[in-house]
C-alpha cells in the first residue's frame, strides 16, 4: 500500500564550520531526497592561532542552499501542495560574532577553532576557579569559548567591542537575517560558557566578567515568535538553531540511554544524551544542553578530517579508495613505530593542552607519507578512546557505539576505528545526522513521533590489534605529559 501523502513538511538546516546543507522531511523524520542541497566554503586559519569565518559568505552560503531545497518543493507538484509546517536547523557550537545596532557584522565569526585568546583563557582561570565554572556551566574556561574571545577582543579590539550592540551564534543572525525569526536556544547558549545550566538561564557574574549586559545576548526561547509575513514560509514556525552535537545524537539514533555517539567530521566528538543536568561532567569533558531537558555529555577533538585533508594535502596523497584501504592497514597500524601528538589545531579534550602543539617521535629513512598518515589517524582515535574512557567511568558502559560523520566515506577509516577503541561498532544509517537531528528536534516539539532509524552494519574490532594500540595508546599519553612538564617547566 503506498504511503499517505504528509500533511506538512520540515524544513531543515545544517549550518557547519565547512559547510551548510537543507532539506525537507516529513512528519515522520524521512527527508525528501530530492530537496537536498549542498553549499561548501572554509575557515581561515593563520599562523598566529586565528580561524575565521566571512559572516556574509556564510550567508550567502545558507541563503543558496535553501532557495535550492525550496525551489525543489516548487517545481515537483506532489509536494508544492503540502505546506511547510515548521523550520529548525544544526548549526556548529562556540562561534561568537559581534553586530551592531543594525544587526550588521561588525566581527567575522570567530569559530572554536580560534586560539588567539589562549592567554586571555589563563587569565581568567587565574580569577575563577576553573573547576566550580565547569560544574556550572559545563564548559571549561579555554579559547574554544565565549569568555575568552570576549576579553581578547576587549583587550585588542576595544573599539570593536565598544560597538557592538549584541553578541550572537552565526544560526541566530543567520535566522534573523533570512526568516526574521529571532531568539537563542538554551542548546546553543549552553555551549558558549556563559549559560548556567542549572539556572537555565545566562550567567551574570561571567557576563559581567567579560564586560558585557546579559541583554546584549540573545533571548532565550524553545520557539521563535518571529518569521516570514509571506511567501511559502509564512505559515512556519521556527525554532532556534540547537547545537550540531546534540542534533547529531538525534540524528543518527544515539538518543537512549546506554547509547554512544561518534562523530568523525573536520573535527570528532563522542557524546551521550542524558536527562540528569546536575550531575557534573567529568572535569575537561563538556555537557551541553540539547533542551531544558535533556543534555549531552562528551568531549570533542579539534583534530580530524581537518587533519586528514592537510595530511592528504602535504604529502601529495591519493584518497582514491583502492589507495586509502592500502594505506590505512589496521595490521600496519597497529605496529608502526612513530607517535604523534595530532595537535595541528589547538587540541581540546580530554586535556586541553593549549600550550602544545603537533609533534611526532620516531621518524627514520624508512617512514613513508602513508605511515604518517596512519600513525595521525591512529592518534585522533586514541583521543576519543581516552573521551570515550571517560564518559563510560561517569554513565556506565555503554550497550551500543554509533558512529556518523564523514568517516563513513571510508570503510577503512572505521575498522581502523574498531581497533584503536577496542570495540565493534554500529555505522550509522543516516549519512547526514546533524541534517536529520534538526528534523527530529523539530518534529518532537510538535509532539510527533518519529520513526526509528534502520539499524546499520556491524564494524567488528580484532582483540589482538586492539591490544597492540593500547600499548601505542599509553606511548601517546606518556608522550603529551612529557612535553606538557617540559612547557611548564
């Protein structure tokens, strides 16, 4: 029997740090394959820790890939018929940008990424105590957040700063910008490390700290009051972007208890959703809201598919995929002589080592560009062994470990996964689970029920190469706290 026509559509986005996507889904969270749409750009680093991203071509960017997800609806006559019910998006966590009176970017965005105000970080943890912020707020007091970009930009940019009326998430202007829909999601304040978690509400003394008005941030809402007087989107409602993390455990099924999510894109994170808020996150992992419910526990790397570009790229390597299975041998790699510190971008959890940087040990004549992409793969992995670690000594062994992101591209990559965490592993059946999330989000604040994500294969890990990394393992960690009592010292 064919299915029912829906009786409205999603419109969902997926805002990330290299690109943004769109497209429809029905009342049942399965997206309408022909509204996808794709738009690409790139961050700009610098040598001296900077990684911005141009607020206008990050528009333009949203702005195209709609108009071809909506014009995908006008042109086919089944579905120009069935309205447009509601509009959510994903969008990437931390990046702060500065507007004026007029909501114009007086600031690029700055993305997690940026690492310019490090000094500005070791600042304030010598005026708060790091650990009674993280259990507040769940976010430690590093580069990566709000606090310390507002009090570099304060310390460099006074004029800058002066001018700015509000402070926001590049969803929020975005939104405002495109739909005239205005508000912030608790998730995507969470991750900013001026929310309370507890309070559910922004935090006074670390805006006062970053010499900031709580009004200069976004109101906090579940629903925007705002949107389009006409047009195919005049009967919508919008809610506020949520965090890519947390929509990509919606996403891609990791949404119950005892499930774990890994998300291998430009960076990694592995997370947990959880109901219970005032329970702490292990010290330098994060929890972050996903709604005034729930939240996600985990720890993200800043190092992954970012890194595995520029391996790609300055070793002139192919990741044709004969190539890539070759060079990503499980058996090589877990017997390869180098250890790496993949700290190319400023590193997060699980330790936060923001005085180091990339180093690799053991180089000879006979390594190869091949090896050293391997031994940097490896490296990443046991970072999110250590989170994954962590989060299992806080919520208990997890029954199932999902994995989604653009590692499923490369079938390599994930056995070679497998083996570095000692665990078999579940792929993910949704390519785009941060796209979908937004969906599913939406779709359960309007009290619809969503069906079930089919179960992906089974990536099996080998016992006796998951005992060689943990020897390989232990040689990175023994590695990062020798250089970091080199740097203190």
């Amino acid at each position: 029997m064919p299915r029912r026509p829906p009786e409205f559509l999603v419109l969902a986005l997926d805002i990330g740090s290299s690109s943004t996507r769109s497209a429809l889904f029905d009342e049942e969270g399965h997206v309408v394959a022909t509204t996808s749409a794709c738009r690409e750009y790139s961050v700009r680093y610098t040598a001296e820790g900077g990684a911005e991203l141009s607020p206008l071509l990050l528009r333009r960017a949203v702005a195209s890939s709609l108009r071809e997800t909506l014009k995908a609806r006008r042109d086919s006559s089944s579905l120009r018929q069935i309205p447009i019910g509601a509009t959510g998006a994903s969008a990437f966590w931390h990046s702060l940008l500065g507007v004026d009176g007029k909501d114009r970017p007086i600031t690029p965005v700055f993305t997690w990424a940026d690492s310019r105000c490090a000094p500005d970080a070791a600042q304030l943890r010598g005026e708060f105590d790091e650990r009674k912020i993280h259990a507040r707020t769940g976010c430690m007091l590093r580069a990566s957040f709000w606090p310390a970009k507002l009090r570099w930009l304060r310390r460099t940019q006074r004029s800058v700063f002066n001018r700015a009326v509000r402070w926001v998430s590049p969803a929020e202007w975005i939104f405002a910008e495109l739909f005239g829909a205005n508000g912030c999601s608790h998730s995507m304040a969470s991750a900013t490390g001026l929310y309370d978690l507890r309070a559910k509400r922004w935090d006074p003394a670390l805006c006062n700290a970053c010499g900031i008005e709580i009004d200069q941030l976004g109101e906090l809402m579940d629903l925007s009051p705002g949107g389009p007087a006409q047009g195919e989107l005049r009967d919508a409602k919008f809610f506020p972007a949520i965090g890519d993390g947390a929509a990509g455990n919606l996403g891609c099924g990791a949404d119950g208890a005892g499930r774990i999510a890994i998300n291998i894109g430009t960076s990694a994170a592995v997370r947990t959703m959880e109901t219970n808020a005032a329970r702490p996150a292990p010290f330098g992992l994060f929890r972050y809201a996903v709604d005034c419910e729930r939240t996600v526990l985990g720890g993200a790397v800043s190092n992954a598919g970012n890194l595995r570009r520029w391996c790609l790229r300055e070793l002139r390597l192919s990741e044709f995929a004969a190539g890539e299975e070759k060079m990503l041998s499980r058996t090589a790699a877990a017997t390869d002589g180098l250890t790496i510190l993949p700290f190319w971008v400023n590193e997060r959890a699980p330790t936060w080592p923001e005085n180091l940087r990339g180093a690799i040990i053991g180089l000879n004549q006979a390594s190869s560009a091949s090896q050293l992409l391997r031994s940097t793969t490896s490296a990443v992995y046991y970072r999110l062994g250590e989170i994954l670690d962590l989060i299992e000594s806080a919520a208990g062994r997890s029954k199932e470990v999902i994995v989604s992101g653009g590692i499923l591209h490369s079938r390599a990559s994930l056995r070679l996964l497998a083996d570095t965490l000692g665990r078999d592993l579940r792929v993910s059946s949704e390519m785009e689970a941060s796209l979908r999330g937004a969906a599913v989000y939406v779709l359960e604040k309007l009290g619809r029920e969503v069906a079930p994500l089919r179960n992906g294969t089974i990536v099996r890990h080998d016992p006796a190469l998951a005992k060689k990394h943990r020897g390989r393992r232990e040689r990175q960690v023994a590695l990062e706290k020798l250089l970091s009592m080199d740097r203190k010292g």
